[in-house]
C-alpha cells in the first residue's frame, strides 16, 4: 500500500510542478528538447524509485534532486560527445541580458550554479536546496556566500572593463 501512495503521491507532485522542472532543467541545458528529455527521465526515475521514500513530505524535494542529477548527467554526456556546445535561439531583444546572465551563472562550479538557480530562480528555502544537492545546511549557506561574491566582484570588474574600453 506504501508503494502505491508514493506512486499516486510522485505523479501528483511531478504534474503539478512540471512547468517548474521544466524551468529547472532548462536553466541547466539551455536547450528545449534537452530539457524535456531531463524532465522525462527525472519523472521516469521518480515514479520508478519512488518506493525507496520513506517519509512522503520529502518527494518533493527528492524529485528536485532527481531533475538537477539528471541534467548534470546529461551536461556530463553531452561535454564528452562534443567540446563545443551550442546557444539556445533566443529572441533578439532578450540576446543580450539572456547571454550576459548566462556567462556570468557559467563562472560557477555545478554546486554553486545549481545553488543560486534553486535560491534565485525556483525561489526554495536553503533547507530544502540543502536536502536536493545533499549537502550540509552550513555548507549551501557558505557556498551561497561565495558564490554571490564571486558573481558581484566579476560584474564589478565586467563594469570597470567597460568603462575603460570607452575611453
């Protein structure tokens, strides 16, 4: 019977928050079809593991963790069948901020990008960021930290390049 609710319960929570796993394997594969490959295989892997849940008010971040594995599964697949990776088509009046915001996310190591998308972007409390990437509470926070002053010191310094190069 446990089974059985943790199925009902895992679809319940992967259809009612598709768009945001959506979003979510998107900000990792810049790429439409790849997200939805990801969000596929994390529903497939969800539904099919679901049982090994012991405490139901965990799925859902269980599934975030599922959906942030497999798109890092599948950055690490595709790094290795080709060394260039290809942009996204995005709209011409988005190109600009869309391009700059993702050169500056891909400053970041994979724990501290994921970070900052799950804090800033899928706007999750850090205990629940914390439960999704398995790590310590402390350390998110402490990544957190760095991460965000890493990000303000290079904007800073992407700043004063640009000034410069006006003169």
């Amino acid at each position: 019977m446990g089974f059985q609710k943790n199925t009902a319960d895992t679809e319940r929570i992967l259809t009612d928050n598709y768009e945001k796993y959506y979003r979510l394997a998107y900000s990792y594969m810049r790429n439409e079809d790849d997200a939805l490959d990801v969000v596929q295989e994390s529903a497939y892997r969800a539904i099919r593991d679901c049982g090994k849940v012991k405490n139901k008010d965990y799925l859902s971040t269980w599934i975030y963790r599922i959906v942030v594995n497999t798109a890092l599964d599948l950055l690490r697949k595709k790094k290795k069948e080709t060394l260039t990776e290809e942009l996204p088509e995005i709209p011409v009046e988005d190109q600009y901020q869309e391009t700059e915001l993702r050169t500056i996310l891909n400053q970041l190591d994979h724990k501290s990008k994921s970070i900052i998308i799950l804090r800033y972007f899928e706007d999750l409390k850090l205990e629940d960021i914390a439960d999704i990437l398995g790590d310590n509470l402390n350390t998110v926070k402490a990544r957190l930290y760095r991460s965000l002053k890493k990000l303000r010191l290079n904007l800073e310094a992407e700043h004063y390049k640009d000034v410069a190069d006006k003169f």
